[in-house]
C-alpha cells in the first residue's frame, strides 16, 4: 500500500507540473509547426523535404507527450455524463483506421448496440486510441485487430482489445501502467498510465492478457450506470 500511495503521490507532482508548463508550451508549438508548414510548399531540396518532414513529425511526438500528461493532470472535477459507448467505440476505431490502414492492419468490430456507460467521453475515447494504437504498434505487418464490446449477465460492460501481434512475457506485464515504461525506441511510455488511470476513475477494472508472438488481449470491465433518482 505504502508503494502504491509513493506511486500516486509521484504521479500528482508531475502531473501538477506538467499541467502549468503544457498550455504554454502549446501555443509557441503550434506555430511553429504552422511555419514548418508552410516551409513544406516551398521548392526545396530532398535534404532539406526531409529535415523539415522530421521536425513535423518530432513536434507532433511531443504534442503527443503533453497531451498525455494534460489528461493525468486533468481536474477530477468535471461531472460525470453518461453517454453511448457504442459511438465512441466506433468514432475511435474510425480515428485509428488511417493509422491502421498504413501498416496493412484490419480493424474488426463486434459492438453490442446501444450500450451505455458513465464518465467522460473524451477520456473514454482516449483510452480506446491509446489501446488501439499499441495495438497497431505491436504488429508488424499484415495483422487483424478485434474490438469487441457487450454487456455480460452480471450487467457489466467488458470492452475487449484484442491484436495479434508480437505480445508480452510475463515479466513485462506486470510493469505495464507504470509511468515512463517503454520498450519503444519514440515511445512516450504514458499511454497505459492514462488508460489505467482513466479506467480507475470510472471505477472500472483493466486487464491483459499476452503471448509472445501471439498477441495481447486488454479487457476492460465497466460498471453500469446507475440511474440518478431525482
Ligand atoms: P508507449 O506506447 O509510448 O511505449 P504505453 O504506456 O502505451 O507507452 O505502453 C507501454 C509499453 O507496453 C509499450 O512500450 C509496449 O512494450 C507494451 N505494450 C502495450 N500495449 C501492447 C500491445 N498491444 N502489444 C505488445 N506490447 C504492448
Ligand atoms: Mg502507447
């Protein structure tokens, strides 16, 4: 208990932190990257096609950071709605489907129809790009992902992402969620800790299950919203 209140004390101070630093760091970003931009459309060597094609991709991998430590930062504050999973699941599959599309990745749905939970939608839908986008990342080629959602009998939600790709040992699962943890070369390592965050927020449970050179599955269970007598 004492290591995991040193772990969410930890988190606290960097997300406090990166809260006040990221608007405003943003802004100046954005421009620059605009600029880069517009540099793009000039006649330009391949050198010079290509140091600026990096720069854009560079700045876009720290937006990508700061984002990421914006929602461990967010206020616990904002009201919870409820709101339809189904949509979010597949606006989210939509937003990864170019990303999927690149790598010759087919992403399958089987989404139970009109399923609702509680809390917010935009940390719902970052869950499931994070989710979707290790998945992505951990295929190589030629891969399949399956996203499927349904309500059990115990009238809870399971939310399955499921990849066939290079999977897990067992020793790196139990890391997985820990805050800068990556074995990717760009990797931020954040992704999880929002989604284990998020989830915990939503008094839901994650879990994962992996093979190497199989694939991984994450399930995430949701409560069902429970209906406000007013
Ligand atoms: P990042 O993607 O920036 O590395 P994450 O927090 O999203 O950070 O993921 C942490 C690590 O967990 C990844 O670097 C990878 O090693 C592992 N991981 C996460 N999802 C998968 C997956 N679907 N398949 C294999 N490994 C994964
Ligand atoms: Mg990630």
């Amino acid at each position: 208990i004492k290591k995991e209140l040193l772990k969410a004390e930890k988190l606290n101070v960097v997300s406090q932190l990166a809260a006040s630093v990221a608007h405003e760091i943003r802004n100046p970003m954005t421009t620059v990257r605009g600029f880069m931009q517009l540099l793009q459309g000039e006649v330009l060597s391949n050198e010079q096609k290509t140091f600026i094609s990096i720069s854009i991709k560079e700045l876009d991998r720290a937006q990508e950071v700061i984002n990421q430590y914006l929602s461990l930062a967010k206020p616990q504050t904002e009201e919870f709605e409820v709101f339809s999973l189904t949509e979010v699941i597949n606006d989210s599959v939509e937003v990864m489907s170019t990303y999927a599309v690149m790598s010759s990745i087919k992403i399958k749905k089987n989404v139970a129809e009109n399923l609702s939970i509680q809390g917010l939608k935009v940390e719902m839908q970052q869950v499931l790009i994070n989710l979707l986008k290790n998945a992505i990342e951990a295929i190589k080629e030629n891969g399949e992902i399956m996203v499927k959602a349904l309500e059990n009998k115990h009238g809870q939600i399971i939310i399955t992402v499921k990849d066939n790709g290079g999977g897990m040992p067992k020793e790196q699962l139990k890391l997985l969620g820990r805050p800068y943890y990556s074995t990717k070369e760009k990797g931020t390592g954040l992704g999880l800790t929002v989604c284990y965050q998020i989830v915990k927020r939503m008094k839901g449970e994650i879990k994962v299950e992996s093979k190497e050179n199989q694939g991984t599955t994450f399930t995430i269970k949701l409560p069902i919203p429970n209906v406000n007598p007013r």
